[in-house]
C-alpha cells in the first residue's frame, strides 16, 4: 500500500503522444501493479489554490483562505492524506496489487508538487523522438477529423495547451531528471517497442521486483478485470487496442507524417542541443539534411517564454526557475517537507519539546493573520484601482456629454427654423 513518503507510489512522467498508453498497458499485467489509464486528480487538488468561478460564489473568500489563511504545511498535508486515501482505494480493489502508477502526462504542471507529497515515490521518465511526439499530434488530429495545422499551432501567438505539451512540458521534464537520482529511472520509447521484454525487466527491477512472464503481450490479457478496467476509461492512445503487443511501426513514421516545414519549425523551437541532450542526435543530422537547415543549439527563447507566460495565466501556476527533481533517494525527505517538533513513542510532542512548539504555534498563527491580512490589502488596492478607473469612465462620459450640449442645443435651433419654413432652408 501507498505510505505518506510514497513509497509503493510509481508516476510515469512524459508529454502526451509519447507513447505513455502502451506502457501503462504493459506494466498492468503484473500481478504487483495497478495502473489506470489516467488519473489527473493531483491537478486538481494543487488547483484548489488557483481562483475559480464557483456558482456558490465565494472566489475571493477561497482565495483569501487557501493564499493567506490555511498554511502551506497544512494544505500540503490535506492533499496528501487524500491523494494517499485515493492511492489505497484503487489497490483494494486491484486485485493484490500492492503498488501503483498514476500515469498523468500533464503532470509537468506540478513536479515540485509530488516532491513535496511524496519524495520517496519512484518516477519513470518516457522519453520518445519529439518530431515522432508531433507527428502523433498530428496523426491524431487527423483521425479525430480535425484540422491538424502544426505550424500554426507551433508558431501561432493564440494559446494552445498542445504548444506548451511539446515546448514548455518537454523541458521541465528535461530540468527536472537531469541529474541522476536513485528513485528516478529513464526508459526509451524505441527501446520498449524494440524489445518489451528486455526492457520490462528493467523497469520491474527499479520497482524492486521481478518481470512476469508475458506482461508484454497485452492482447492475450483482454477480457481479465484489470484489463477491462484499464479499457473502460477510454482516455489516453485510442490506437493501443489495435494491437495485441508492442510493435516498431511508429518509431520513424514521423518521416512520411511531417512536412518539411512542420519538421524545421519544431527544431528550430526546441534547438538543435535538446535533440542531442535526449539521445536523438541522428533525428536531427536527418531533419537537417533534408532541410538543408543548420539548426542553432539553443531553443528559442523567446517563444519557450511566450508559453509559459501563457500558461501561466491560463491555470494561475507558478513554477520554480530550472526546477530540478528533489527525492527522498538519499533517505528521508530531503528537506522537502520539515516537520516540527520533536515526537516521542506515541506521536506527542515530549515535554521538553512543548514550549518549542508552543512558540512554533505562536508563530504561525501571527504569520496567517499577516498573510491574511496582507490579502485583504492587495484586494483592497484593486478594488481602489477598479472603482478609480470607473470614476475615470465615468467622468469621461460626463466631459464628452457636456461637450455635446451646445452642439444639441444648435441643432435643434436649425430643425425648427427648418420645419417653420416648410423645409427652406
């Protein structure tokens, strides 16, 4: 069962088309491990900060509370405990497994989130070619009957949460397994399709324990209950039912999918050291000779900001610069979390400790009255800056009509002179 550190917890992190649906398929059959298609919800609990229009009203209230109110430690705590009580839901029904995989592709979004939750969950890294991850956008638009313009999607100002997948999403999750960490492990696309088996075996020895027999071959698992469960979401890759196991047939479709403009607009986007930095050196020698472009090494800048500013203001998140993975891989939290307090046998805080905590308590109530406090003020100041710009309005208006009076008083002179000399002027 999932602890409060997270242990027996396992994400499966990359940016949607990167082939995250196959995989999940793959690791269910094991006999030790529950993995639904999606789950999404931890989204949700860290949203629950974030400003929303509620039909109960009480934006402001909620914002004052969950912002100034109730302290990070406690939020963080709440969320937690329900993300755990969720987790340990799904294994009992799971059929004796005792370990999960929220497989959530977006979850890009909050990677200093689930450090802090759960510093000793284990977190696989899918990585897949990006042109191929474009090429799927737009094989799956495509098939959804929709328009699959890529480079209007690519290069365009208007905001597109699939942009920020394959520029902003791609990147964070670059910064964040950079560094070699005990508790994170790298699995390649092109290798799982390649040899499944090989590569299972990989991923069941980081999770600490053995490769089953056939867990690749998916298709001979239809019709068992976790399998159907897995079916029954209908989220993630449509196409992973249509076949029975994995196979190589997407690994270079991306050559006959993208047009030579879509292909340049991307690299360009991503920079020429991204594609190397991930392994896909030889995409790139290959884009560049059938473009006759050579690439910069760096991304571009400036669009890698438009987005995320974009994002920014479309979800209300906030992100820590070059964020990078912080585990619990060298014992215990790391720092992430503090506790407070010093705890005897039973979980009470000993008596040479009480005065510390009193103080610590002391200290935090004085630090929720100033945050409160301090919202209060913010509010205060934009509803001074709302209500001074509709006197501005207002009195604008009032200038304008002033200004029209003579006018109106002229004009009406005219019309009776017009009408008393039957229409002479």
């Amino acid at each position: 069962m999932v602890d409060a550190q997270g242990n027996n917890l396992v994400f499966l992190l990359c940016t949607p088309r990167s082939g995250s649906s196959l995989a999940t398929v793959m690791l269910q059959n094991h006999s030790r491990l529950f993995a639904a298609q999606e789950m999404w919800f931890l989204m949700s609990l860290l949203d629950l900060k974030a400003p929303q229009r509620r039909a109960y009203g009480g934006g402001p209230i909620l914002e004052r509370f969950f912002g100034g109110v109730l302290p990070d430690e406690a939020f963080e705590k709440a969320c937690r405990a329900f993300a755990v009580e969720a987790y340990n839901g799904l294994l009992r029904g799971g059929g004796g497994a005792d370990m999960i995989v929220d497989k959530s592709p977006r979850y890009y979004y909050l990677l200093e989130f689930i450090d802090a939750l759960f510093p000793r969950s284990r977190r696989i890294w899918l990585v897949r070619n990006p042109l191929a991850v474009l090429a799927s956008y737009k094989k799956l638009g495509a098939s959804r009957g929709g328009a699959a313009d890529l480079a209007g999607m690519l290069e365009g100002a208007a905001f597109d949460i699939k942009a920020a997948d394959l520029t902003i999403g791609l990147m964070r999750y670059m910064r964040y397994f950079a560094k070699p960490d005990p508790l994170a492990y790298r699995l390649r696309y092109e290798a799982l399709v390649a040899d499944p088996r090989g590569e299972l075996e990989g991923v069941c020895r980081f999770l600490g324990t053995a490769y089953e027999e056939g867990m690749e071959r998916y298709g001979e698992r239809m019709g068992t209950a976790k399998s159907e469960l897995y079916f029954s979401m209908g989220v993630g890759d449509p196409n992973v039912a249509d076949h029975a196991a994995p196979h190589t047939d997407a690994v270079d479709a991306w050559k006959e999918t993208l047009t030579k403009r879509e292909a340049e607009l991307y690299v360009r986007l991503l920079g020429a050291e991204t594609f190397e930095a991930l392994g896909y050196g030889e995409a790139l020698a290959e884009v560049e000779r059938w473009t006759g472009v050579r690439f910069g090494r760096e991304p571009d800048g400036a669009m890698l900001k438009l987005r995320e500013r974009q994002l920014a203001e479309a979800t209300g998140c906030r992100w820590e610069p070059e964020y990078a993975m912080r585990s619990g891989g060298a014992g215990g939290a790391g720092g992430v979390l503090g506790v407070s307090g010093a705890t005897g046998v039973s979980g009470a805080p000993s008596a040479s400790a009480a005065p510390a905590v009193a103080a610590d308590d002391q200290v935090r109530q004085l630090q929720m009255t100033v945050r409160a406090l301090e919202m209060r003020l913010e509010s205060g100041i934009r509803e001074q800056r709302y209500l001074r710009a509709q006197l501005g309005a207002m009195k604008r208006k009032a200038d304008w009509l002033k200004s029209a009076i003579p006018f109106g008083k002229r004009l009406s002179r005219f019309a009776s002179a017009y009408m008393t000399g039957g229409g002479k002027k």
